[in-house]
C-alpha cells in the first residue's frame, strides 16, 4: 500500500504504478477496495491529487458497488462481467510485468475446466473467469506465475526463481490455491 486518503469519511487506500505501456492515467477499484492508480512514466505523482478529486464520486461509487456485489459462478452472466475481470487483469498485470517488462500480446479471459492460467508459445496470457473471485494473493500469485512463462516456457528453476523474486511465499500460495476449484 503507498498510502491511503479521505473521501467523505471513509478511508480509501491506494497504490501507484508507473507503466510504460501506459498512454494516460487509469484509476480501478481492487476487490479488497484498493484504487490502483497507473500514471505513465511521463507524469509525475503530483499530477493525480487532481483526478483524484474530480473522480471521487466514482471511487465511492465503485467501493459500495463491490461489497454489494455477488459471487457470479453463473457462466452465462461472463459476459456481464468480462471487463470489470478485464480492468482487474490489466492492472494487475501491468503491475507486476513492471517489474519484468516481458513482452506480450493479447490477454484473454477463458471458461476453461481445468487451469486458472496459461501462456501461449504467441506470448498471450490466458485466464480463467473465476481468477476474479480469488483471494487477492491467489489471483497475483497465478499472474505472476503466467508472466513468468513469458521468459521461462516451463517450470524450470530459472521459471520459479523468477516466481520467487517477486513472490518470495510462492510454495504457500500454489499449495492453497489447490484449496479451490475451477
């Protein structure tokens, strides 16, 4: 958490990311209620208090939003949902790729039976839909794990020493993933 600010009352946390791959400053609300703020690399940290300010009815909006929201299991509502997971993946992958800079090409959200993640030999990164209804640390833990196979095609000691870097606790969260079915 970089720190955290007040709107009407109630505290709101936030972290700041800054992308290369990002052309203008995006705000997205995390489950946990975290605002995730990407700022290209051009801008500076100042220049947000601004946006902050002219989106705080939004930031509330979307923090009731997400403790009145619903677990959807319901396949057929996917598509109701497909970009609020989208927004989620994006950020997250911009996230912690920051720290990578692997070139990729495309992600998409899958209905798969048996796999939370994949990543293609084209360099795309795949996820399955319930991803978003993980606890965060799970839904980072097979984003970083997917990211890495960017470099690493395979499970390899360079592949988790890449894992391990950013994740040091990798071994807790890929044993209690197991805990959740697709």
């Amino acid at each position: 958490m970089d720190d955290s600010f007040f709107i009407k009352d109630i505290e709101v946390f936030y972290k700041i990311v800054y992308s290369s791959r990002a052309k203008k400053v995006r705000l997205s609300i995390f489950k946990d209620n975290t605002l995730n703020i990407i700022i290209p690399k051009f801008l500076k940290r100042t220049d947000i208090t601004k946006l902050i300010l002219e989106k705080q009815d939004w930031i509330l909006s979307t923090i009731k939003e997400n403790k009145d929201n619903i677990l959807i299991e319901d396949v057929e509502n996917l598509d109701k949902i497909k970009s609020r997971i989208k927004v989620f993946l994006e950020d997250r992958i911009d996230y912690y790729n920051s720290f990578y800079n692997f070139e990729f090409f495309r992600i998409s959200i899958r209905r798969s039976k048996t796999r939370w993640g994949s990543c293609s030999a084209k360099k795309n990164l795949n996820f399955n839909y319930k991803i978003f209804y993980l606890p965060q640390s799970l839904a980072d833990y097979i984003i970083v794990h997917e990211i890495c196979h960017l470099k690493e095609f395979n499970h390899s000691k360079s592949f988790w020493k890449l894992v391990g870097d950013i994740l040091p606790d990798y071994k807790v969260l890929k044993k209690e993933l197991k805990r959740y079915s697709l």
